[in-house]
C-alpha cells in the first residue's frame, strides 16, 4: 500500500511538472517571461513565508529528502524556467562584463566543491554551499531573460503591493496578537505559522522599500503601495534578529544619502510633507497595532536586546574569536581555500559543546571556501554591479527604472551589511534573492545604454507612453489567446 502511494504521488509530480514546463514554454515563447519569473520568486517567498528557517522545514511538499541532499520548490522551478526559456527563445542578447566577472566568481566558487569534497569537508555541507551558489547563478540568470520595463506594469505593482501588505499585516497580527501555530494539512506540515525568520524578514524588507522609491518616483501616486512599502519595510523591527535590523538601518541610512543628491530631486515626484503624511500614517497603523496589543515596551525591548544585549554582546565574542581563528586558516590556503563545506570549530561554551560552524561574515566565508582569489573575483563583481547601478542613477532614463535599480542596489548593500554577521551565501533563500536583484541592476544598466531620454523631454510624459504601450500590448495577447 506504501508503494503504491509513492508510486502515484511520482507519477503526479511527474504529470504536474511536465504541464508546469509546457506552461513556461508558452509563456516565454509569447514574450511574457515575467509571469515566469514572477511565478518561481513568488513560490519561493510563499516558502519563506510559510517556514520560519530553511532549516526547520519538515519533509513534504517543500522538502523532499534524498539522502545527504534534499529537494526545495526552487532547485526544480528555477532549472525548469530556465530550460523552458533555452526552448522557447534561444538568448541572443551580448553578456555585460559585470554578467561575465559574476560568471568567473561563481564558477571560481563552484570548483570549491571539488576541493571540499577530496579535501574531507561533510557531504552534506558541500552539497548545501554548492546548492546555494547554483541557486544564486540561477535567480541571476531567471531574471536576465525577462525586460525589466515589465517590472513597472500597473497590475504588475499592484499585486507586489497587495501581497506585501497582506504579508506584514499578516506578520503583526500572529506575532503581536495570536502567536506562532502549527499547522498540520496532509502534505503540508509547519511548525510555526506566523514566525517571522531572519532570511524573511531581510527579503520582504528590502521589497518593501524598492515599491516605495518606484511609487515615489510615478507620475501617479497610489498613497496604499506608499503604506504597504512602509509596512513591509519596518517588517525586521518585530522580528527579533540584529543582523536584519543592521541590515534595515543601512537601507535607510544608503536611501538617506541618495536623497541629498540633484538626481533624487528630479527624480522624485512626491512632495516631502505627502510623503511625510503617508509614512506617518503608516507608522500610526503600525503603533496603533502594537499598543491594541499592549506589545509596545514587548518590542521596543527586543529591539533593544537583539542590538545591545547579553546575549548579542556574548555572540559577538563568539564571532571576534571565530574571525581570529579564520586569519590562520586562510594563511594555510590562501590561493584555492579549504573548498566548499569547510566549517570551523566553535570553542567550548559550557555546557554546551564544540561545534562546527560558519564564520558569521560573508567575506571571510569566501576566502575560507574559494582563497584570496574567490574573495577577489567576489569585491570585483560587488564593485561592477554598483558602478552598473550608479551608471543608471546618472542616466536620463525613466526616472522609475533608476528607482528600481536604487532600490535593488540598496538592497544588496543591505544584505551584504546582513553578511557581516551571517553566513547569507549558506542560505538559499537570500542566494535566489541577491542573485534576482544584481540581475536587475544589469538590466535597468543595459536599458541606460540603449534608451536614453532626452534632456529636453518631459520624463512624465514619457513614462506613461512606456506604460501605455506596455497596457496594450498584454491586453492585445490576452485577446489574441482568447481568439
């Protein structure tokens, strides 16, 4: 009876995911690679959403085991998107030099697999580092195929903004009001609905301000996305977790600085006092919540701790020492590293006992895993895709695509300030997401060559060509699938 159950469950997944492909096919043979990359980033969110820690995801319809290695949504989605576009619609587009030195780190890391697996390192470690860059080349490369213009289609913004809001209003409620549940629904089990993870809050943070700079920078505003990207972006406040809110704090701290430059000026279309209002009313929802709860001092507290307490100033010791300890390691292999899996070991804390783990900082990581070089080829590709962003910052593009390479451009610099204290590259969930974003600040820096706005036109104007165009056109292959 048991094999019978998995011999059917087999064959739906297989009849499933050959329906998913064709799907994809279509959808990209008709230029709507969008919805295809909106699908993978948006089942990969809702398994964020749902699990608090990839770690903690139970066997099932999210994780399924396979000895030393287990199978996620995304490690089928992001291949299959990938190879129904090859299909589809063969690339023909030239690769950037920042594409190509991503290209030399990532396959520079990659080798790393090799050395950590004949040089000792756990199976298991290997696969899972190995597994997180594939899947950072992967969310590059899903998101280098589509026209990022689409990213700024009405009904486009409309969904991000709905689900941002449903998702950090969602979080207020079951973490200020009802709790974390578990959840148990056949093959679906989670432990702790309404958790709010580390990796999680980072991400939908980081959504949350990109909708802001976008609906700032329109020449039609909607004050709801205004509230939503607030809401969404204070999201790491009641989470908990330091390195988010260092993470959050950089955000705004980089945002504050871009807006003292002329471009922010001419860019932006929101007067300060209607920003003001609807940031303020934001954060009077958010207030008001947390007093109707009686969790204000609850919170603030936790902020408080998750910065400077105890406990984060013992795990502070901790890492100093493991970044010590990390210097030697890398004098040992400097050129090549130990390889991917290496892990170093965390000294006696009684009563607990010696472990294995990651430095906590991304930089060190790299050099640990890939040498001097891997670091190198890493600080080079960071540097390329930030001269990429700031390129189209200077441009006379539309004033909402260099929003939206701000954005994402300040939200990398935040999550590598995440980096500084956690191993992100371990986790594959801000792997998908940092590659989508470096992939964005490629594609608004290829459209800056190409499409340049003239000094003497009005952007506005423009933007709601682009847009209208944009309008017809779906609504033209939308008619043209009915027919």
């Amino acid at each position: 009876m048991g094999s019978a159950v998995l011999i059917l469950a087999a064959f739906l997944a297989l009849v499933g995911s050959l329906m998913l492909f064709g799907w994809f096919t279509r959808l990209e043979g008709e230029g709507r690679g969008e919805v295809v990359v909106a699908t993978v980033m948006g089942v990969a969110l809702l398994e964020a959403v749902l699990f608090q820690s990839q770690n903690t995801v139970p066997s099932g319809l999210f994780r399924i085991p396979l000895g030393s290695f287990d199978v996620r949504p995304v490690d089928v989605l992001i291949p299959m998107a990938l190879a129904a576009r090859v299909m589809a619609r063969p690339p023909t587009s030239r690769v950037s030099l920042t594409a190509l030195l991503w290209v030399a780190f990532m396959a520079w890391y990659l080798a790393g697999g090799i050395t950590g697996y004949y040089g000792g390192n756990p199976l298991p470690e290997v696969i899972g580092q190995v597994r997180s860059m594939l899947l950072l080349a992967g969310g590059y490369a899903l998101v280098a195929g589509m026209d990022v213009r689409k990213l700024l289609g009405e009904r486009f913004l409309r969904i991000v903004s709905r689900v941002l809001f449903v998702v950090a209003f969602g979080y207020m409620v079951m973490i200020l009001v009802v709790g974390p549940v578990a959840i148990g629904a056949g093959p679906v089990t989670i432990p702790e609905f309404g958790g709010l993870g580390a990796d999680t809050s980072s991400i939908i943070s980081t959504m949350g301000l990109m909708l802001i700079l976008v609906e700032i920078s329109s020449p039609r505003h909607h004050r709801f996305r205004i509230i939503a990207g607030s809401l969404a972006m204070l999201i790491p406040l009641i989470g908990h977790q330091a390195a988010s809110i260092v993470g959050l704090g950089v955000m705004v701290g980089l945002t504050l600085l871009m807006s003292l430059t002329p471009r922010w000026r001419e860019r932006v279309t929101i007067t300060p006092t209607e920003f003001l209002l609807v940031v303020v009313l934001a954060l009077t929802v958010g207030l008001s919540g947390l007093t109707v709860a009686g969790r204000t001092a609850e919170i603030t507290s936790g902020v408080e701790d998750a910065l400077v307490g105890n406990a984060q100033d013992s795990t502070s010791r901790l890492r100093v020492l493991l970044w010590e300890d990390a210097r030697d390691f890398i004098l040992e292999s400097p050129v090549i590293g130990h390889g991917a899996g290496f892990r170093q070991i965390l000294p006696d804390q009684w009563p607990a006992p010696p472990s294995l783990v990651t430095s906590h900082n991304i930089l060190i990581d790299v050099a640990l895993r890939s040498g001097l070089v891997g670091l190198g080829l890493f600080l080079v590709a960071i540097f390329s895709s930030f001269r990429e962003m700031l390129a189209s910052w200077r441009s006379r593009l539309d004033p909402r695509l260099t929003m939206l390479s701000l954005g994402a451009g300040i939200g990398v610099g935040g999550l590598l300030a995440k980096g500084m204290a956690e191993s992100i590259l371990d986790k594959f969930r801000l792997a998908v997401f940092l590659g989508a974003l470096l992939s964005m600040i490629s594609g608004i820096a290829r459209q800056a060559e190409t499409t340049e706005w003239g000094l003497d036109r009005n952007w506005s104007t423009a933007a709601l060509e682009v847009t209208s165009g944009m309008s017809a056109e779906i609504s033209l292959g939308n008619d043209s699938e009915r027919r």
